[in-house]
C-alpha cells in the first residue's frame, strides 16, 4: 500500500491551520509555494491586463532588441514584447491546465470510487476502459484527441483531460477499496444509510488528501502536455501566446537572439518544478504520521 493511501486511512487528521503551518515548514512546500505564487501574479496580470505591453502587437522597427529596462525579456522577431507574451502563455498554461486537471478529478475521482465501493459489474467496466487509456502513451493519446477538435483552449483543456481520467481512477480505487471494508462504513450501511449517501458522506473525504496531491502533481504534468502541444503545433492557435509555440518558434533565433527561447523555457521549468515541490509539501502536510515532526 503506497504512503498516500496509508495517510488516507489513517485514523484523525490536523485542522487546516496546522497543515498550512506543516506545509511552511517544509522546504520543498514553501518553494514551490513561492513560485506558484510568482507566476500566479505574472498570470493575473496578464488576466487584468496590466502587462506593459500588447503580447500580439508587433512593432518591426523594435525586431530583436536585447533585455532592457522597456523589454523586459526583449523582443522577437516581430518586434513583440517576450515578457508580455510569457505572462500571457503563463495565464493560458494555467486555465487549460486547471480546466484540464479539474474535469479529470471530478469524473475520475467519481469514477474510482464508483468502481471501488461498488464492485461488480461498474468496476469491471471502469477498470476495462483505464486499461484501454492506460495502454496509449499519454502525450500520443493527447496528439491524437487534440488533432480531432477544432483548436481552441478548451478543446485542449478536454483532450488533456481525457489522458489524466484513469490516472485518478486508479489513485482512488485502490483506497476505496480498503475503506469498503473498515468497520465504520459496514456500520454505517448496517444502520440503513444508502449506499450512495455511504459513500459520499464517510468514503469519500477519507481520500481528500490522495485527490489534492495528485491534483498538484498533474497540473505539472498537465502544463508538460500543453506544452508539448503548442510545441507540436496542436496547442492554442496563434498569435494567443503559448510558452511551448514560442519555444519552437525560437528554434531559428537561438544562436542570434537566445532571450526568446530562455524565457519561455525557464518559466515552463519552474512551473512544472514549483508544482512538483508544491505536491511533496502537501503529501507531507497532509500525511498524520508526520504530526508533531520537526
């Protein structure tokens, strides 16, 4: 049994302000936490449009200029703002990633725990078709989903999402299964309480701390695929800015202008690191057995 389910069925659980004490304390929680939080500002000023520059206006005569105090990040070779364009790719990482992570834990959360509490036939089905998503490698089942929509955020944010379902489904099940079978639930059907309302009310929040690490880990993994996407040209169409179309649109520029592809390749770095240390903070936060732990 992994750490995350033995945490989950753990008897008890600290208040919230304890786990966000617990979170503080922990190195890898607090720098990931520091760098969500940047790049979460970078992203809402984009949102509000507070950037200091248009990030699809094009200024020829401004083509290729270095870092300074009026580009932050220079330009490309459109005479476009990097900066601007990078915060902007940075709100559009993050809506597709949140939309994406957030249908795939409501249906595979919803999934999983069908299949686990209720066995039979339902978890036959559900496990059938995990099997079948798991069998397709995730980046070449997000290509394929993403080639048959019209290309927009959210039928991105859908294609994505459809590759991370069975990775909840499975994270779920397991621990479901086990909490099935714990006296408290038994005495809770015993008493005349539906199966349904059993499972919502006594099941379901004892793997909350299973759903919210693994929530974290897939918006990094969720912001890799956009990427990947938009790199491969399957991502948001331009001139929207997306961190991995400008990657690959500074391939050519690398040896003469390098700034256009450092800054949209270090912000997707530290997105994806800043999410990862963000998720080993809350799997320790979260876990009971680390209660009272220095």
């Amino acid at each position: 049994m992994s750490d995350l389910t033995q945490a989950a069925l753990a008897p008890g659980g600290g208040r919230t302000m304890q786990r966000v004490r617990a979170l503080v304390r922990s190195r890898s929680g607090l720098i990931g936490l520091i760098l969500i939080a940047m790049l979460t500002i970078l992203s809402l000023f984009s949102a509000f449009g507070w950037l200091p520059h248009d990030p699809v206006a094009q200024d020829p005569p401004s083509r290729l200029q270095s870092p300074s105090l009026t580009h932050f990040f220079g330009t490309d070779q459109f005479g476009r703002d990097v900066f601007s364009r990078v915060a902007a790719g940075v709100a559009n990482s993050a809506l597709i990633s949140v939309v994406a992570v957030a249908f795939a834990a409501i249906v595979g959360t919803l999934c999983g725990v069908i299949a686990g509490f209720y066995r039979g036939v339902s978890d036959g089905v559900i496990s059938g078709v995990t099997n079948v998503l798991f069998a397709f490698p995730p980046l070449l089942l997000a290509l394929s989903l993403a080639s048959v929509f019209n290309r927009n955020w959210f039928t991105i944010a859908v294609a994505i999402a459809i590759v991370y379902v069975p990775i909840f489904i499975r994270v779920t099940r397991g621990p479901v299964l086990s909490l099935r079978e714990i006296e408290y639930v038994k005495a809770a059907t015993s008493t005349g309480q539906s199966r349904s309302r059993v499972m919502f009310r006594h099941v379901l929040p004892n793997i909350t701390s299973i759903i919210i690490v693994q929530v974290t880990l897939s918006l990094s993994w969720a912001v890799l695929t956009e990427a990947a996407l938009s790199f491969l040209g399957l991502g948001t169409p331009p001139p929207a800015a997306s961190l991995g179309s400008m990657i690959f649109d500074a391939r050519t520029l690398v040896s003469i202008a390098p700034w256009t592809m450092i800054a949209p390749g270090v912000v997707v770095v530290l997105l994806v690191v800043g999410l990862n240390l963000l998720g080993d903070g809350l799997r320790d936060a979260l876990d009971p057995r680390n209660r009272g732990k220095k």
